[in-house]
C-alpha cells in the first residue's frame, strides 16, 4: 500500500472476508458488522468468492433465517470483487495449507485473487502454529479485531465500545 502525497498514489488494501465474518457481520453488531461498515464505503477492495457467499447464505439460513434478507440486501450495497473458487485438483494439490481441508479453497482463492489480507474468526486460519504456517507465508492473515485496529486505524477504546454493544444485543 503506497501513502498519500506527493508523486505517490494511495492503494486501498484487496482484503478478503471469509464466511463467518459476513455471518457475523449481518447477524451481529460487533467487529464483524463493523468490518462491513467500513467495506460499504469502500475503505478497502472487498473480495469475496463464490463458495463464500454460499456457505454463508446456507449458515444463515439454516442458523439464522430471519437475517438471510439482510444478507441478500447487504450484497447488493456492498461492492466486491467475485474471485473465482480454485479447481478441486488445485486443491488437491495444496492439502497442507491448513489443517481443515474445507478451508483450502478459500485460502487459495484469497491467495489467488492477490489479496493483501485474509480476514476471518476461524481459529484453522488465525492460529498462529505449524498448520498455518505455509498459509501465513502466502497471505496475511488477520482477526476482525486486529484488521480494525491495524489497518482501519480503530483505537483499542473504540474496539472495547464495539465489544460491549455486542454484548447488550
């Protein structure tokens, strides 16, 4: 990402959600919900790829389904970049990316679409041991957290608000 000023261009982030944030994100009002806020106007390129959008819309649904018309909504409203899901052979192929191979897919299309970051809650991407070290070599990886406060520019007190109106709903 180049700064602002002068003879140089700004670069918004390619940041890539996975499923749990956009559930998260529809269904509750923390840093999740925030991360879309921030997506809808346009703070970063959001990418987003087709077997997120179904697992999403399928978890909703059966967990959630009187949010599943927010969901479809906040599609409409929320520019992003489809990145094409990888074949089930190039999947094959990268079997110790992460420990849970229904993950592979996503990783690799983060990493496919050149994604500067991969947002997600989803401990089989965040931890930060050996069966996400070849992923963490690839592609950063950030919890919602931490991408509102490093890359956003959220202030601890601010996450600490969001945390505790999450809470009371």
């Amino acid at each position: 990402m180049k700064s602002s000023g002068e003879g140089t261009t700004f670069t918004k982030p390619r940041v890539f959600l996975d499923a749990v944030v956009l559930i998260r994100g529809v269904c509750f009002k923390g840093y999740c919900y925030k991360i879309i806020q921030h997506a809808i106007k346009r703070r970063f390129e959001t990418l987003l790829s087709p077997l997120v959008l179904e697992s999403a819309r399928k978890h909703i649904t059966k967990l959630f389904p009187t949010h599943l018309e927010e969901f479809e909504k906040l599609l409409r409203l929320l520019p992003y970049i489809t990145i094409p899901d990888p074949s089930v052979e190039e999947v094959k192929q990268n079997l110790n990316l992460l420990r849970d191979e229904s993950d592979i897919p996503v990783a690799l299309s983060a990493i496919h679409g050149k994604a500067d970051i991969l947002v997600s809650a989803d401990k089989d991407f965040t931890d930060v041991d050996e069966t996400t070290e070849l992923l963490r070599s690839k592609i950063t990886i950030m919890k919602p957290g931490s991408f509102l406060k490093e890359v956003i520019g959220l202030t601890s007190e601010d996450l600490d608000k969001l945390s505790m109106q999450n809470q009371s709903t």
